[in-house]
C-alpha cells in the first residue's frame, strides 16, 4: 500500500462526484466500501489517490431519494 499523502477527493480518479441542489460535492469513493461519502473539496489523508485527468464529471441531482 502507497503512503497516505493529504488530496482532495474532487481531484482523484477513484472518486464518483454527487451533488444536491446547490449543495457541496460529495465523493463516493469507488476503492473503499460503497457508500462511503466525504465532501469532495475537503483535505483528507488517502493511501488510493489517483490524480484525475481533465475535468471532473459531477452527478447533479434535483431531488433527494436513491442515488
């Protein structure tokens, strides 16, 4: 395992971008457990950081229910 640098998620590879209305972007991490969420611009220590290429894809949705 690589050692844990400090990153933001919104910049990984490994993160599924959500965000409701005009709330933060959250991350649902794709290496960990499903369903684990973290606000995506947050700084946060992570061992499975891959820089993203481009620009990031965020799901907008315009209700609240099953993602």
């Amino acid at each position: 395992m690589a050692d844990k640098q400090l990153i933001r998620c919104m910049d990984c590879r490994n993160a599924a971008l959500l965000q409701w209305f005009d709330n933060p972007v959250v991350a649902e991490c794709t290496k960990r457990v499903f369903g684990h969420r973290f606000v995506a611009a947050s700084n946060r220590f992570c061992a499975d950081f891959g820089k993203r290429g481009g620009k990031p894809l965020i799901k907008h949705y315009s209700h609240y229910g099953k993602t």
